[in-house]
C-alpha cells in the first residue's frame, strides 16, 4: 500500500487522491476484523483452493486469507484492478 500511494502522491503529483486512496485500503481492510467470510473466494486457481479471497476497494483488489487458527486476517497483496490478475498473484507470497 506504501508503493501504491507514493507511487500516486509522487508520479501521478495527486497526494490528496493518494490520501482519500489510503483511507480507503485501511477502512475497507480494517472491516474485516467482523465477518470476513462475507467476501467471496477469488475466482483464479490455485488461489481459489489456498482460500484467497477477493475484496475490491476502488480500483484496487485486495487479496487476504483467514487464519482461524489465529483469528486474524492476513492481506497478502494490493493490486491495480486494471493489472494482469493471475500473473500479479503468481507473485504473491502464500506461505
């Protein structure tokens, strides 16, 4: 979410929109601390079988899993809406 944000304050000279961008992220994923079953599994293998689920946010995707064993939930990545989905998860780390 950092390189997303400085990514849009700097390049794109919009920190406002990378602000209102950030709030966003951290309220959407923040929700999740109740229910976060409620958010469909990704659509892509053979994240669909990890339990990778799916939450757009703006233009944004926010990939997460639940831990149960923790009861926590894990982001494991932010990604552009617009970007390439399955080659952006291939670079995800599932461990």
């Amino acid at each position: 979410m950092h390189e997303i944000t400085l990514y849009i304050a700097s390049e794109l000279k919009a920190p406002d929109a990378a602000l209102n961008l950030l709030e966003a992220l951290e309220d959407a994923i923040s929700s999740l601390s109740e229910f976060p079953q409620r958010i469909a599994l990704t659509e892509e293998e053979p994240w669909h079988s990890y339990g990778i689920r799916k939450m757009p946010v703006k233009n944004f995707l926010v990939y997460f899993w639940i831990d149960e064993d923790y009861v926590k939930v894990q982001v494991t990545a932010v990604v552009y809406g617009k970007r390439d989905q399955v080659h952006q998860l291939s670079e995800m780390d599932t461990d």
